[in-house]
C-alpha cells in the first residue's frame, strides 16, 4: 500500500495546526486515512488527496486536478480526489483540509 509519506506528513501537520486531538489514522483507499472524530475526513494516497467535502464536491469538480470518487463503478458523493496542481500552494492545501473539516461535523459515521 504505497502512498506519498511527504502529503501524509503535510495532512498530519495541517490537523495539529487546528488543534484536533481525535484523529485516527487507518490504512485504506489505498493510502492512509485520518479519521476525524471516528469519521473519515481526509486521506493521502499515491499522489493526491482524497477529501471529504459533503455537497460542495459538485462545484469543485469543475476545478483543475480535482475528481470524483468512483468505488464500484458508482460516482461517490461527497468525496474528491485532489491532485498535486490543485494543492501546490499552502493555501490552496490548507482550503482543502478546512473544507473537510468543516464537513466533518455534518458527516455521518460509517457503520461497522
């Protein structure tokens, strides 16, 4: 399961920046998962970011570098892909972890 160590540090340090102490890091999608409050929030993987954004995924579709999440041949709401071009800058990083992080506190927890 190879995922990009620098993005994952980068994910890691944006969360301690906003002081969160219940996060969780799980192996999945391929990548590494940070788990916010028990809900999935963002994760890093081979070269982009998948975040967990809620209904304001349908505008950032139409942005450079981001797409959605197909899992089973099903397009997945709430979910985007991030890719390097749309995360170059700090802030433009740091937009998308404040995006899923502000959709954590709407989102439902998986069921076990």
């Amino acid at each position: 399961m190879a995922y990009d160590e620098k993005l994952a540090d980068r994910i890691r340090e944006a969360l301690v920046e906003h002081g969160l102490t219940d996060v969780e890091e799980k192996k999945m999608f391929r990548g590494i998962c940070f788990m916010v409050n028990g809900k999935m929030c963002v994760c890093a993987s081979a070269d982009e970011m998948l975040c967990r954004i809620g209904p304001e995924y349908k505008e950032a579709l139409e942005l450079n570098g981001v797409r959605g999440m197909i899992r089973n041949g099903k397009a997945l709401k709430d979910f985007v892909f991030v890719g390097a071009d749309a995360m170059k800058t700090k802030q433009q990083f740091d937009s998308w972890i404040r995006k899923a992080l502000a959709f954590n506190k709407f989102a439902k927890a998986t069921k076990k």
